[in-house]
C-alpha cells in the first residue's frame, strides 16, 4: 500500500469490524432463534437456502481471529453482541454461556493489545419479539434498553466505546420497505414505524446506558452516494428523495431532532400516531458517529409510480462482486456534508468500508489487488478530510473474514481473510499482508 500509519495523526485508530451473527454460529452456545434464522429458512430469501448456524465458527475460534487481528497490527476490533445469544427470547433471563463468551472475548481483545468497539445490534433480532411485531412495535424501545443493560452489565466495565444500532436503514426499509433483509416485508406503513422505533430504541438506550455511567455512546449509520441518472430536475428531484431516506432521515433526527421533509412527503401519513412528541427522545446527544460508506446508487424519476417513484441502479464505473460502484468520491461528499452541515462538531469513526471480490484460493494465498487499491483511494479520502479539519477517528475494515452475507449467503466475500467454509480454515489475503505492513511500517 502507498499509504501507512504515519500518513495520519497520533492516536488515528485503525481496526477491522465484524458482526455476532455473519460469523459466530448460531447453533453453539445455547443461543436463541433469530429472525434471520426464520427468514434463510423460508425459500427464495437467501442465496442457496445457507443461514449462520455455523457461520465461520468463531464461537470456537475467536483466540485464532483476536491472533490475526493482532498481527496485521490493528488497534482495535469492531465486534457485535448477539442478542439471541444474550436472551434467547428476546426478554427473561440472560443466557449464562452467551454472557461468558463475550467476557472471554472482551478479555481476549484487551491481552492483545485491542480495543473493544461493541456494537450491540447488527440485525439478529430474536424471533420472539419479531412475532410481536419486532421494530413495528413501540415497545421494542424498551426491549432493547433491557437487552443492553443486560450485556453492559457483564462486560460494560472494559469497553472503548458502544455502538447501539448498526446501519438502522438496512434494519427498517431494507427490511419493511424493500423486503431484502429479515422480516422480509415490503410495506410503507410497517418501514415508517420501524424508521422511527429504531432511534427511539437507540435514544432510550444511549440515555438509559449514560445513566448507568457508559461513555462513549454512538450509533453506526450507512451512507451511499444518491445521484442523478441524468442532469433533469425530474432525476435530480429522484435522487434527492432517496438521499433524504437513505443519508438524511436517521442522522438528521439524531443531531437535530428533524426528519427531511423530502422524506416526509410520503412516509408522514404512515407515521406512528404521535411520532413528534417522541423527536426529544430520538435526538438523545451521542459522543460520536459511526459512518458506514461502500458505494454510490444514481436514481431517476418514475413518472406514476407509487412514491418514492424513482428508480436506481449504478452508474458505469468499475464494479465490485456485488454490482456496487467504486466511488471514493462519494465518501468524500458524505464526511464533507456531516462536518459542515448534519453534525458538524461530532466525531466520527469509518466504521466500514470495504469490498466483495470474486477471491480464488491458489495454494494457500489469495492474491486481491483490487481490494487494495480500494482501500488506498478510500483511505485517501479519510486522510484528506482530516487534513481539511474534520474530527475522523478511526478507519474499520469491512471485514475480518469472508462470513454469511445476509441474502447472498456465503457467496460473497469482503474478507481481508478468506474462511475455507468446509474446513474453516483461515487464509489471510494478500490485502491483509498489505495492510499489516503499512501499519507496522516504522
């Protein structure tokens, strides 16, 4: 890589993320059902019918993947807790074995030199209260702060900082507007209600954890270039409504207590009765934010559809695996934005960037150069908006190993590791000698 350690300020953190469900393997430890488990099992959700009850097995080798972390020189480790592991009915009595196998880890990152970054939901809500209505229902807010205080509790004392939602876009229109991702439903009034549940879930618990004397409380967002298919106002108009959806609606309600009237225009009939009343809740101060960024989307207008009335698709740059745009520019746009005008003064870590990429496995190397140029040019990025003030903490990798992909099952691989699904082996790519050597680099 062109790029090292010594290219960013003292103390620039630099780690590698994963999350509970795309890599532990559900069916080890006394965890519960998820509404991922229900969802792979249904035909036609996930790519060859594969779900995570095995996943990559780190429930068993997590001492093997701290040791690769270790030695690629990151700082610090972005993990997830299961929240199925912890109560595998979602409410009740914590599972003993979940609850020691965070300890463990936790303990196992700090003998290694790493800083635990928790992030306490990355999708794997238990399918117990997904019956009751999962993040439809209000009472999810109250939920969640249980779930949290629960694992806090136990393992609260040693970690940098908590994370209370990642990537709430994907957890409620990805998944009740859309249908991708788990429950799988494809209603508006069902993604209205979950966008407001999932901040009002993040604030109860970013207020309820501070009482408690957490620190360091944010929450992870994803972030993806909206542009225009074409130079019309009609595209122009399209791309601003998914923008205010996608990159402004979860944000802007956090920092200023607003949701975009661009999103409104369509989602306020759907809304939950009272939503205003609760924006105090949803704006709780947090100390930091996580921006997740992959790729750009361009969209244009839909004359008659049903609202949002657009349609998108990438544009004609170089693609990764899954169709997504190489766009380093777009990230540049979305920190740039945040400094000056949706939170300006908040810190922010990058707490994913990464690539899928069609890895062969020759011998026991996997040679990835595309994957390592998409980490310069983004990294390039991140080093420029520093330079031109912006409060950027850190950089997590997306991620450690190959693991389940959510719908595309195993199929697709970001891994600086590639997992042998077979024999769960563990080969660490050229992008992961890469990036060890610009951060060892004297």
């Amino acid at each position: 890589m062109r790029l090292s350690r010594n290219d960013f300020p003292a103390g620039f953190l630099f780690g590698a993320a994963t999350s509970s469900y795309q890599i532990e393997g559900t069916r080890f430890g006394g965890t519960g059902t998820s509404h991922w488990d229900t969802f792979s099992a249904t035909p036609g959700n996930v790519l060859n019918g594969e779900n995570g009850a095995t996943a990559c097995d780190h429930f068993h080798r997590w001492e093997q993947d701290l040791d690769l972390i270790r030695d690629a020189g990151f700082d610090a480790y972005r993990f997830s807790t299961g929240w199925s592991r912890i109560l595998p009915e979602g409410r009740g009595t914590p599972n003993a074995e979940g609850l020691d196998f965070y300890d463990r880890l936790v303990d196992g990152m700090l003998a290694r030199g790493l800083k635990p970054f928790l992030t306490l939901y990355h999708w794997d809500l238990p399918s117990d209260l997904a019956m009751r209505g999962g993040w439809t229902n209000p009472d999810i807010a109250g939920w969640f702060t249980d779930y949290a205080r629960a694992i806090m509790g136990r393992i609260g004392d040693r970690i940098a900082t908590t994370a209370t939602i990642n990537e709430p876009w994907c957890v409620s229109w990805l998944s009740h507007f859309l249908g991708h991702h788990a429950p799988g439903l494809r209603d508006i009034r069902a993604a209205a209600h979950a966008m407001h549940h999932v901040l009002l879930a993040h604030g109860d618990t970013v207020a309820a954890l501070r009482a408690d004397g957490v620190k360091q409380l944010g929450l992870v967002t994803n972030f993806e270039y909206c542009g225009p298919m074409s130079d019309t106002p009609a595209d122009h108009a399209a791309a601003a409504r998914e923008d205010a959806i996608y990159n402004r609606w979860f944000v802007e309600g956090v920092s200023s207590g607003k949701y975009p009237d661009e999103a409104l225009a369509g989602l306020q009939q759907w809304m939950p009765k009272g939503w205003e009343q609760e924006m105090g809740r949803v704006s709780t101060p947090i100390d930091w934010l996580g921006v997740n960024y992959y790729t750009r989307r361009l969209y244009a207008d839909a004359p008659g559809a049903l609202w949002p009335a657009t349609t998108g698709g990438p544009g004609p740059l170089p693609k990764t695996s899954m169709d997504w745009e190489i766009y380093p520019e777009g990230l540049e746009f979305i920190l740039t934005r945040l400094a000056t005008k949706q939170a300006p003064g908040l810190p922010v870590y990058i707490t994913e960037n990464g690539m899928s990429w069609r890895d062969e496995l020759l011998g026991n190397r996997v040679e990835d150069p595309v994957r390592i140029g998409f980490m310069e040019r983004h990294l390039d990025v991140v080093k420029k908006r520093i330079a031109a003030g912006d409060d950027i903490r850190g950089f997590f990798y997306w991620s450690l190993l190959d693991n389940y992909e959510w719908a595309f099952g195993y199929d697709r691989r970001f891994g600086l590791i590639y997992v042998d699904m077979d024999t769960m082996e563990r080969h660490p790519k050229a992008s992961y000698h890469a990036i060890a050597a610009a951060l060892t680099a004297a």
